[in-house]
C-alpha cells in the first residue's frame, strides 16, 4: 500500500486508513458491556494517597484514584472485595481483562469466546442470544452479477439485514441452489462456491436463502469456443461485475504500433485477430485503461478483463456526525477518522477519494481557538465543545434501492451514479496533556505519533454502518480545469453516535527487516489490522507504528521498555463487528521512506506486507508476537520511463524499465492525468527488467501518459512491484497471464490475492515561480530569482548511479546584455523544500525580459518533454 504521511497530524493518518474500512450495527438486541459507574471521589498525588496502592493507581493528571490491576484477578470481586468492588467486571458474562494496568470489561472476538454461555455468539463484541436466520428481512448476494466463460469458478457472499436494516449474521440457517444451467454448485453457510457451466444470456442463476427471504445474482455464461487467430477479451466493471459496452480492444506489436482492434458488444466481449506476442488493451473514455504488456496471444486466447472508473470523473459519499458528550473533567482533544470502504488495492483510489477536499476548521473554544486545515473525512474538537461534522468520500458500486436523484438502481450502477460501501469512523480522546506537541511541528509525522499512542490508550473505538448507501454527482471542473471536488455536496448524512467497539485487543508484530531506498533504510513502520468485507472494501480495525532512527539500521527503533525489543511494533484492534463477524482478518504491515526535510521533492517509496491473521489477542506484553515469516519486496528504485516518442537518456521512445525483487510475479506502471483519470500496464517482472514500450492510442482516445494540461506535459507516475499468489495455494505465484485468462482467479481479486508489494510514488516533474512573483515584475539589476521543484530531485551528479534527477537551467530571452544567457542551479537551498536560488548577471536589463526556468538531466540536457515555467520581467 502507498503511504505517504503527510506534516500535520489528521490528513497524514487518513493516508493510511484510507484504503481500508469498517463495521456497523448490533444486529439483535442482547446484553450490552456495562459502562464504569462514577468513580468514588479519592483524591491523590501519589499511589500511596490511594486505600490500596495494590488494586489502585494515582491517575496525576484527574488527580484522582482509579483502579489498578496486575493480572486478571486483580478486577474481580474476590481480590478487591465488596468495598472495591467494580460492578462493570462483576456483572459481565466475560469479566473484565487487566488491560495496560486499567480493569477494562473484555470483549468477545469470535463465537467461540462465549463457548461457556449456552446459545449465544459473539456480536459486536458481546456475547448475545443468537439470531435465528428468520429475523432477516432481506438479503443481498455479492457479486450479484457475473459475465464469464464455462469453468470460471465463482465465490458468492450473502449480506442479511432484519426490518430495521440492521445487519443480521444468523449461526445457521443460509442455503444456497442453482436456479439455472448456467451454474453448479450450491452449499451452506454465508458464502458458497458456483461453477459457469452452459452457455445462457443473463438470468438469475444462484440463489441464496437466509430463513425466509431469497434473494439472487444474475449470471451470463459465454461460449466455450474463441475463433483461431485471434483472442476473445471480456471486459467488466471490476466493482459492480457489469460488462462494459463498447470499450476499444486493440492490439499493439513491440514497438507499441496498434495492429488491430475491436470493439466491445453489449455483452462486454471482442475478439481480435492476434498471434505471438502482442499487447493487449482497453480502452475506455470513462474507464481508467489497461494494458497487458507483452501477452502470449497464441497461448492463452480467452481473457476477462476488470476496468475500473475513473474516480473523479463523479464523486460523492455522506455526511457523519457525533455525539455530543459532557465536558470532560480533564482538558482532551477528539479525534474522529471516517471513510467508506475502498475495495482493491490502496493505490486503485485517488487520493481525493481516500481524504476527501481539504476545510479550514476552528479549534478551541470561547475567543480561544485556532484554524486547522483538515481533510473533508477527519475531524478533531475540544472535548465538551459542539462535534465537528465529516464528509467521507466513496468510490462508485452497486446500489438496490432507490435513493435521491437516483431512482431506478440499476441504471445508476451502470452509470457510476451510486454505491454501496461501509461506512466507519475510528474515535478516540486525549488529554491534552498526553499530546506531545512536536508531532505538529513541520516536518514532524503525526500518524507515526498516532501510531504510538493509540496502542496504549483504552479510550479509542471503532463505530460502523455495513449497509451504507450513498450517490455520486458529476464532477465540475474548477477555474485550472481540475475536479472542484469541494463543489460537490453530499445528500445522506450517518450518525456515528452510537455502537462503538473498544480496540480492546493489544499484541505485537515482529517487523521483517526494513530494506533500503537510495543507501539509507527506510525511517518507519506501520500496521494496520483490517477485516474484508466482501463487495464493500477492506475495514480498519487496528493500528500501531514506530520509527526506526535510532539508530537508522533494518529494524525499527525500540520504542517502549515494556516491549521484547527492536523490531516489535504493539498495535490496538477491535473484533470484527456489525455484520462482519466471521469475514477474515488480514494485517497491512508498511515500511516507508516518509517524508524528508532534506529532499523534499524525492519520490516516496513503500514496502508493505499482507498477512493472514488467524484473530485479535489479548497480549499487552507483546510476549508472543505475530510472525510474519517473509520478507518485504525490495524498491524499484531504478525505474525508469521515457515519455517523448524518440530515444532519450538510454531508452526507447515510450519504453518502461526497472530493475525488480526476484520474488515479484507482477508489476504495475500507473500514469494518472491532472484530472485523476488513469493508464495502467502491467507486466512480468522479465518483460520490466528487458523494457517494454507502452502502445500508442488509437483515435479518439487521450494519451493518458501525458497530463492533458498542455501539450507534452507528463502524468505522474507510479511503479508497483507485487508478489500475488493463489488462495488456495499460496506458494503458487500468479503473474498477469494467468490473472486475467477467462477460468482464472480474476482482475478483480489483485487486491485480495496480493501477499507483498513495493511502491515507487514518483510523481511529475514540475517547476514554478516563487520570485519574481508576478508577470511584468520590476526587478534590480543582478537579483536574485527562485523557482520551487517538484516530483525531480535536483543535485551534482555523482557519476552512474547518481541519485539525483538534474539540475535547473535558467534561460534570459530579449533585453540588453540578457539574451541566451543560460544559467544552471544544481542545489536547493537548504530547508528550502526543493527551492533553487539564481543570480542574475548585472549587466542584463530591459523591458519584457522573458525568463525560461526548465528542468535538465545531471549533463544540463534539458527534459524531452520539456518541463518549463516562463515569467516575463522589466529590469530598468
């Protein structure tokens, strides 16, 4: 997943969460865990003012005595007596764990943890009665439409809701049966597994029943036979499984010259003649395009490729809101992160999707306050003042009832104009005195602060809606000509007021070791505990980070003596709850380069790790850490692309190279336009390591290399090194041939089948004017004039090999004593965020001075294609 934190503290934390999302409702009404009854009024300094320093501890920042514990006894009635006794432990069926020395009422995590409570389950952290399947009311099966050949092999899931819409997870008493030809199979349980049997049009095929409701996918078998010469493509929306109409298959030879193409029907196929080795693409101008780079057409001839939409052509989501609790006896901070799920890989979604527009918020309270710019999704407010409200962005799916302006559901799945994804909000407090200040401070990373701190706090807790419905509007466009995302109003609002789960489980992670990114080890470690929610998106759950610069070695810095070690990072996780009991738990542990005072406009590189995880433990010791027993891949920090179409700096015109981790299977090269619309080629790490030129665009599609801002300008880029393997053979690598062929695992599961992954955010190159300010600016002779670059690390180089991207050449147009002056800047100023000072010669003047500033490789061979900033000056 692609970290990048940010240097204040929420938007850096919402990078993280992004990718992931959360829970929802109680499902049937039970014994709730009881809440602590007022504390006795015991007033201390020290432990020792306390009636019993062994079973109580001096909270100094209430000045109060709160009650202690070593072990788990140390809460129970027969330790601390009736006087002492504490009635939230007492009184519930799971006690109470001795948690960070603080007696906190346990929570259940699987059904199995209220083995000894007779015909209950574990919902929502609780044990309650269990809910007989005929409390739903209705159901929905994911996918609920499927386009594929006879073989494919298909998971179906079924999500229940009872009369209120609350999430309904029955212990028995769901069924499955084929309803058609088309299909085999059937089983027991919320999932089960179907076959594409015979050829059929789209009819309803698999039906689940949950007690007395039904309800069905639709399923479109194609035939079996691909005519010989050519290979058929299937393309679908890789989030709602409907095929896509007329999209444009074409067919590239090595050089990247389109050979042939088709186009695709109403049932989402093509065939196109293709022998040898060729690539294939999709094209589609509301769908981010992909390439199959270097694809053995006479091998594997019948291929189902999923698309997905670009994420801001609409945009949309809801509104949360909180609750309004009593002022606290003690100053604290709230802090509250939300979002909609976001299903696949963390970098399929645009960043805006993840953080939403950014707002300027006032914290504090009375003449006290203080503005704070915040991503839409994040929000943090006095403790006792009115709660902010949030909007949290989602990304565009399946809806199955009429919402506003979208009335029929099933033209506005097709259209993009609709979604279903669980909505979450991850909230906590803090007193104000246990925020260390400095991680506000430029250049200081609050989500490695937040990492830190949330481990060894009780008060955060994960409150989520499963069934959340939401619309998306079209985008307008700003005066740039970029998405106004802030234009756009969200119409549903969500109440994250009530249901919360405590993270009620700490326990460690052994962190592999860290590589490196360009000599030096990456400076931190994240890991985010998650729960999939089939059709919905991957849930947050959990989360812990440490640094690792002291010293800067392969492990992270031990940050706490109560841990084992370097290496252990403790993290906090709540149970799978609100209708997500049962689905499996995975960790997401990411290492990073972060961000970096010293060279600001440096790419940013991450490694991350997903791992199965068997549950949450209760081990606040870290004594029996998570092994992850594999190593992270290493960066492709050599990659490499030429954007002009005629050879420059050693490669090809449009040719794609990189030097990737042996243990890759797959690699992923994203461009992505100003406007956040996307081109992806995937590759064999062979094919990446040989070169590969990316194909031309057939008429009248835009070239999603360039940024479509100007003419020749370059899309940022992202290269992705991935280990994908198949689920039921883990060992077994998956590279793009077999992703995509018509009977195999499928597009659409790269995010759940990927194990490891290594990301190179490099961005653009870009160049802008700092001083001279204005157009027409007057100007003293032999002043001094500044650009800031981005997205192009400037330097001396250092020979091959050099780290660098360049340097800054500064050409003088017109004047006297000015024209083609070239001037050449190769070092930033320091803490100058990629700022490059230079010196006017004293003997230019004149009237309408233009100055070039343009990008050059380390020789001061300017960029192809040229990136420049020009502004016109008067020097007297």
């Amino acid at each position: 997943m692609s970290l990048s934190p940010r240097t204040h503290l929420l938007a850096g934390l919402a990078c993280v969460l992004l990718a992931l999302a959360g829970c929802a409702a109680d499902e049937a009404p039970g014994p709730a865990i009881p809440e602590p009854p007022p504390l006795p009024p015991l007033s201390c300094a020290v432990d020792q003012d306390c009636p019993d320093p062994a079973i109580f501890f001096c909270d100094t920042v209430a000045s109060r005595c709160e009650p202690a514990c070593r072990i788990r006894t140390d809460c129970a009635r027969e330790r601390r007596g009736q006087q002492y006794a504490l009635p939230q432990c007492d009184d519930s069926p799971l006690g109470c764990q001795c948690d960070m020395s603080r007696c906190m009422p346990a929570v259940c995590a699987a059904d199995a943890d209220c083995a000894g409570y007779a015909g209950t389950v574990c919902r929502d952290g609780a044990c309650i009665p269990a809910p007989a399947a005929e409390t739903a009311a209705a159901c929905e099966v994911t996918p609920d439409v499927v386009v594929g050949r006879p073989g494919l092999s298909m998971v179906f899931h079924v999500w229940a809701r009872d009369a209120r819409g609350a999430p309904v997870v029955p212990r028995a008493g769901v069924t499955w049966q084929a309803r058609s030809r088309e299909v085999t199979g059937g089983g027991e349980g919320v999932r089960a597994t179907f076959v594409l049997a015979e050829p059929g049009v789209e009819r309803d095929a698999v039906e689940a029943r949950v007690g007395n409701v039904t309800c069905r996918a639709r399923v479109t078998v194609l035939p079996a036979e691909v005519p010989p010469g050519g290979v058929r493509v299937l393309a679908v929306d890789e989030l709602t499984g409907r095929p896509l109409p007329l999209a444009t298959v074409a067919v590239s030879n090595a050089a990247g010259v389109v050979t042939a193409s088709a186009v695709t029907g109403p049932e989402g196929a093509a065939w196109v003649p293709a022998t040898g080795e060729v690539s294939l693409s999709v094209f589609h101008a509301d769908y981010g395009y992909l390439t199959l780079a270097g694809h053995d057409a006479t091998g594997t001839r019948d291929l189902r490729l999923a698309l997905r939409r670009n994420p801001l052509d609409r945009f949309g989501g809801v509104r949360g809101t909180f609750a309004d609790p009593k002022a606290p006896e003690v100053a604290s901070l709230r802090l509250a992160l939300t979002g909609l799920a976001l299903p696949g890989l963390p970098s399929d979604a645009a960043p805006q999707t993840l953080l939403g527009p950014e707002r300027e918020v006032q914290v504090g309270a009375g003449s006290s306050r203080s503005p704070l710019r915040l991503p839409s999704s994040v929000a943090i407010w006095l403790a006792g003042t009115p709660p902010l409200e949030v909007a949290a962005p989602g990304v565009a799916g399946v809806c199955d009832a009429p919402l506003a302006d979208v009335l029929e559901p099933e033209l506005g799945v097709r259209t993009g104009a609709c979604g279903t994804r669980v909505a979450w909000a991850l909230t906590g407090e803090l007193p104000l005195r246990q925020v260390p200040l400095t991680g506000l401070q430029q250049g200081g990373d609050a989500l490695l602060l937040l990492g830190r701190v949330l481990p060894w706090s009780q008060t955060f807790e994960s409150t989520v809606l499963r069934d959340t419905r939401f619309t998306l509007a079209s985008t307008p466009l700003g005066a740039s000509g970029e998405p106004d995302l802030a234009a756009v109003e969200f119409s549903r609002t969500e109440s994250f007021a009530e249901g919360g789960v405590r993270l009620a489980f700490p326990f460690a992670v052994r962190v592999p070791a860290l590589p490196r990114f360009r000599g030096l080890y990456l400076n931190r470690a994240y890991v985010l505990a998650t729960v999939q929610a089939p059709g919905r998106g991957r849930v947050p759950l959990g989360l812990g980070a440490a640094p690792n610069l002291n010293p800067r070695d392969p492990n992270t810095d031990w940050v706490d003596n109560r841990l084992g070690g370097p290496g252990l990072i403790l993290l906090r996780m709540a149970p799978a709850h609100g209708g997500l009991e049962g689905q499996p738990y995975r960790l997401v542990v990411s290492a990073t380069s972060g961000p970096r005072d010293e060279d600001a406009a440096s790419a940013v590189a991450t490694t991350t790790l997903l791992a199965d995880l068997a549950g949450p433990t209760f081990d606040p010791p870290g004594a029996r850490p998570v092994e992850l027993r594999t190593a992270f891949l290493q960066l492709p920090e050599d990659a490499r692309y030429n954007f002009d179409t005629a050879t420059y700096g050693g490669l090809a015109g449009r040719q794609f190279r990189a030097d990737v981790d042996a243990k890759a299977t797959l690699v992923r090269v994203v461009f992505t336009t100003r406007s956040g619309r996307r081109w992806t080629v995937v590759a064999t790490p062979q094919q990446a390591r040989e070169g590969l030129r990316v194909p031309r665009v057939p008429a009248p599609f835009e070239d999603r290399t360039y940024s479509g801002d100007l003419e020749g300008s370059r899309a940022s880029l992202l290269v992705e090194v991935l280990t994908v393997t198949a689920d039921t053979a883990p060992g077994d690598g998956l590279g793009p041939a077999r992703l995509a062929a018509a009977e195999g695992p499928g597009w659409e599961r790269l995010g759940d089948l990927t194990r490891a992954m290594a990301s190179l955010d490099v961005g653009r190159p870009e160049v802008a004017w700092l001083f001279p300010e204005l157009e027409g600016q007057r100007l003293v002779r032999g002043s001094a004039v500044r650009v800031r670059v981005t997205g192009f690390r400037v330097g001396p180089s250092t020979g091959p090999g050099s780290p660098v991207d360049g340097q800054v050449r500064l050409v003088l147009r017109g004047g006297t004593g000015c024209e083609g002056t070239v001037l050449t800047g190769d070092q930033a100023v320091p803490k100058g965020d990629g700022e490059v000072e230079l010196q006017l010669p004293p003997g230019c003047s004149g009237t309408g001075v233009r100055l070039v500033a343009e990008l050059a490789d380390p020789a001061g061979i300017p960029l192809r294609p040229p990136v420049t900033a020009v502004r016109g000056v008067d020097i007297p």
